[in-house]
C-alpha cells in the first residue's frame, strides 16, 4: 500500500535539501502515518486503517463511524 492517508489524502510532497553552502538537492517530505486498529460499536468488528497524526485527531473530534461512513461514501472499502 501507498504512503497516503486513508481518511485525509496526505501523501509525500517534494522539496530541496540545502546544504550550508546553499547546494540543493531533491527529497521528499513525508507524511506522519500510523497504522491503526480501531474497534467499529456499530458494526461490532474491528477496522483497520492507515492514518496520518492529523486524521486521528479528527476521528477523536468526530467520531469513528462519522468518518468510516463518509469514507465508504467517496469509495473506499473498510
């Protein structure tokens, strides 16, 4: 599986390493993600996902089944 988040899209970005003399070079920046298990009340099983930091915040601010829910709705298969 790809380095991109499941619930915010975030994938690695590309930038220039600069060197004290100023001598860039390419690299990329990426995102901070987690592999994480979460347990779905409604559906009585367990879901896995892969995650940024940013989407676990938001699934503590609006709940796990909002978001696995909007995820299915856009196509993804949890």
């Amino acid at each position: 599986m790809a380095r991109v988040c499941q619930v915010t899209g975030k994938r690695p970005i590309t930038g220039h390493k600069v060197s004290h003399s100023n001598i860039k070079t390419k690299r990329r920046f990426l995102p901070n993600l987690q592999t994480k298990r979460f347990f779905l009340a409604e559906e009585d099983k367990w879901v896995t996902i892969k995650l940024s930091s940013e989407a676990i915040r938001t699934i503590n601010k609006n709940g796990l089944y909002s978001v696995v829910k909007e995820l299915r709705k856009s196509g993804v298969s949890i």
